[in-house]
C-alpha cells in the first residue's frame, strides 16, 4: 500500500511539473513574445525620468529666451521648416472666407479655369483657393479644384478634395471617376511613406547606440511639451516652461492655468512613460493619463468620464450616457489582433483618431488621445512624434476629414509628424557635428 501511495505521488508530482513547463511554454511563446516583439520601448528614454531631467543642460535657468542655444534652435529650425512644408498640402485657405453667392463661385471657377488653361497657374491657384474658401460644401469646386492639383501633381490633396466631393455629393460621376483614379495611387505613395518611416526609425536606433543624444534628447522633451500645450492656447515659452518644472517657481505673467497645463502634461508623459512596459491598455490606464493632464488644472474632473453633453465644431460626440460601453469597445479594439497588425503609426493614429471622436472627457480629449498615441508608437519602437502649434490647423483639418469618412489624410498627416521627429533627432546630431543619413523625405507627387 504504501508503495503504491508513492508511486501516486511521484505521478502527480511529474503530472505538476509537466503542467507547469506547458503553462511556462504557452506564456513565452505567446504573451512574452507578443510583448518583446511588439512593445519593445527602445526609445523610451527620449521622456527622461525625474532624477536625470534636471539641471542637466548647457546653459543656466531662466525666463528669457536664450539665443545662443544651438541645439535648441537648430532643432526648433528643423521643425520649423518641415512644418512649412506641410502647409502646401492643405486644401484651400482655411476656409475662413466669406461665403459668396453661387453666381460669384461660378465666376470664380470660370476664371480659374481661364488662367488654368493660359498656363497661369499662380493665378489659378489663388482663384480656385478662393472658390473652395466660398463655397467648401460645393461638390463642382472641390472636383474642379482637385483636377488642377492633380495635374499639377499634387495627387495627394487632389484624393482628399474627390472624397469630400463625395462626401457631400456621392454619385458625382465626376469626382467619382477621379477619385478611382487616384485612390490606388495615394495608397502606394502612403505604403511607401511607412516605408521611409522604418528606414529612418532603424538609423535612429543604430546611431543611438553609438553617438551622445543627451543634449538633443532633453532639448526635444521640452519641445515635447512646449508644443503640445500651445495646441490647446498655452502661451508659454520653451524657456518660461523649462523654468517652471525645473525650479517649481512661477513666470510673471502667466496664468495659474497655463502654469497648471505644463505640470499636468509632464506627469502624464512620465505616466506614459511606465506604460511601455504594459502591455494591455484598458480603460484604467486611460484614466490614468487624463488624471494626469487634468489633475492640477481641475481635480474633480480629471480621471473620469464627462457627465454632461458636449460638442466640438460641428462634430457631435456621444452622449455621456453611452461613454462607457463606447470606452470598453474602444480598448476591446485596442488590444485586438486587428490593431496589433496594422503598420504601428496607422494603429497609433487610428487610436488618437477613436479616443478623439468619443470625446470621453470634458476637457483634455486632444491631450490624452496624442498621449495613448504615443503610447503606442513607443512600445511599438518608435519614437514620440509632437504635433507642432504651426500644425495646428492641418490637425484639426485632417480631424474634420476624419469625421467626414475619411480617415486616410490623418493617418498621413500622423506619418508626416512621426517622418519629422525622426529628422529632427537626426538632425539634432547634425548640429552636434555629427553626419546624419542621406535620404529624401517622401514627396507626394506622381510624374
């Protein structure tokens, strides 16, 4: 009997052992693979961490601006000129015109189409500019407008001008035929900007490994914030900011707001920043960013879903009675193997895209959304992209796009950011004497 009690064991015992090697298998092989191939934070100390933040560049605190800043201006020039040449892909003047009559559109267009046909681009440019401003809901002018882009190879806005033509107009034969004509193309030209993307991404991580970014990396952080709290109408300078998280002491002149926006980022970037090595993200550690971003400006708002209806421009988000089965949907899809396998900037910009339409919150949507698409393209390897103040209305234009149906020009205006910030740190060596890569950043033009 006693032999037999024995043997059982030692069964059981190797029973045990085997059922722990499969669980340990079954784990490595697919929630810790997952996570190292998919969220390896390789660029996760581009958000420098309390202790090694501080008092650590080349020059002494202050208020003032400091033009004797190289890297800073050097990085701030790099930015600069990308974002200026961003602005030649957008659609009209900012529809900020008047509306006119549709005999002053019509005569608009005629004459566009006059210098169109004289050679005269400039000129046709500027009344067919016009026009759009006019009329940006008349199905004809945005046809007509993305035929002379088109032919003067700017196929890209010519596909976002069809689409909207469609949107408002769907069975123009016109914009119809033109838009099958463009679509494929865009696509290729998108593909191949993902491309350039991963090449550039790749260069980076090798010439981190090798060269001295601590300068560029702390410069780029400030930068970091800088931008994305004067998208929302903060007025502070990179300088003014940097004085304030590094000595806890006000700027004259700025308000208690503005100064409560700064702290409440930085927190929430340092959160982000523990989150990379998380690997789901649920509706918790959404909370927890927003607490973050809004917790010093209002505590009792922060952290928690608005209770109380809310519109932004013509969108209409959600009612708040619905915010949380939205929510849950949302970060079902965040997690699932369809997000996981698309190319990481268009998961990441599809993420602030989806947070941005629910508009959980009363205040802090846009704040948040950039934050978990950060997120995302950090645990992805990628670097933290910012949208610059310059950008502002090409972001809130490709939005709108968004919500009109077409996901499309965000998505590549998100792959332009993340492009941009790869050149700047690269560029950022340059400055530092140090040879950067030779590519061309992808033009959206056919031949």
């Amino acid at each position: 009997m006693n032999i037999f009690v024995v043997v059982i064991s030692i069964l059981l015992s190797v029973i045990c052992v085997l059922l722990g090697l499969l669980q340990h298998f079954y784990l490595v092989s697919n929630v810790y693979k997952r996570a190292t191939i998919w969220y390896s934070p390789a660029f996760e100390d581009l958000i420098p961490t309390d202790a090694n933040k501080r008092n650590q560049l080349d020059y002494p605190l202050s208020t003032e601006s400091h033009h004797d800043d190289t890297v800073l201006n050097d990085l701030t020039s790099a930015l600069r000129s990308e974002s200026d040449e961003s602005k030649i892909m957008r659609d009209g003047s900012g529809n900020k015109m008047n509306m006119g009559t549709d005999s002053e559109v019509y005569n608009t267009i005629q004459a566009g189409l006059a210098f169109k046909i004289a050679g005269k681009k400039s000129k046709a440019m500027k009344l067919f500019e016009h026009a759009n401003a006019m009329a940006p809901d008349n199905a004809d002018v945005l046809n007509w407008y993305g035929e002379f882009l088109e032919q003067n190879h700017d196929i890209v806005t010519a596909d976002e001008l069809y689409f909207k033509a469609l949107a408002y107009s769907p069975n123009h034969q016109a914009a119809l035929s033109n838009r099958k004509r463009t679509a494929p193309v865009v696509d290729r030209l998108d593909h191949k900007l993902f491309e350039e993307i991963d090449k550039l991404k790749n260069v980076l991580k090798e010439r981190m490994k090798q060269d001295n970014f601590d300068t560029v990396k702390k410069q780029a952080y400030y930068l970091h914030i800088y931008h994305t709290v004067g998208i929302e109408g903060n007025t502070m300078t990179v300088e003014q900011l940097r004085y304030v998280l590094e000595t806890g002491h006000v700027v004259s002149g700025k308000s208690l707001l503005e100064h409560n926006e700064v702290l409440g980022l930085e927190k929430a970037m340092q959160y982000v920043k523990l989150l990379t090595r998380v690997e789901h993200i649920g509706i918790k550690e959404i909370l927890g960013i927003h607490r973050r971003v809004l917790g010093h400006v209002d505590p009792i708002k922060s952290g928690v879903f608005r209770d109380e209806k809310v519109f932004v421009g013509s969108h209409v988000p959600p009612p708040h009675n619905e915010i949380s089965a939205h929510m849950q949907n949302y970060v079902d899809w965040l997690n699932s193997e369809e997000a996981h396998s698309m190319h990481p900037v268009r998961y990441a910009a599809l993420a602030h895209y989806k947070l941005v339409d629910i508009h959980p919150f009363v205040d802090g949507n846009g704040r948040t959304s950039r934050l978990v698409m950060n997120l995302i393209l950090l645990k992805a390897g990628y670097p933290p992209v910012m949208v610059l103040k310059e950008q502002r209305d090409k972001y809130y234009d490709t939005l709108k796009s968004a919500n009109m149906g077409d996901v499309k020009p965000f998505v590549r205006f998100v792959a332009q950011c993340t492009l941009q910030i790869l050149d700047m740190y690269l560029y950022g060596t340059r400055a530092l004497s140090l040879d950067g890569p030779d590519h061309q950043v992808v033009q959206y033009s056919e031949p």
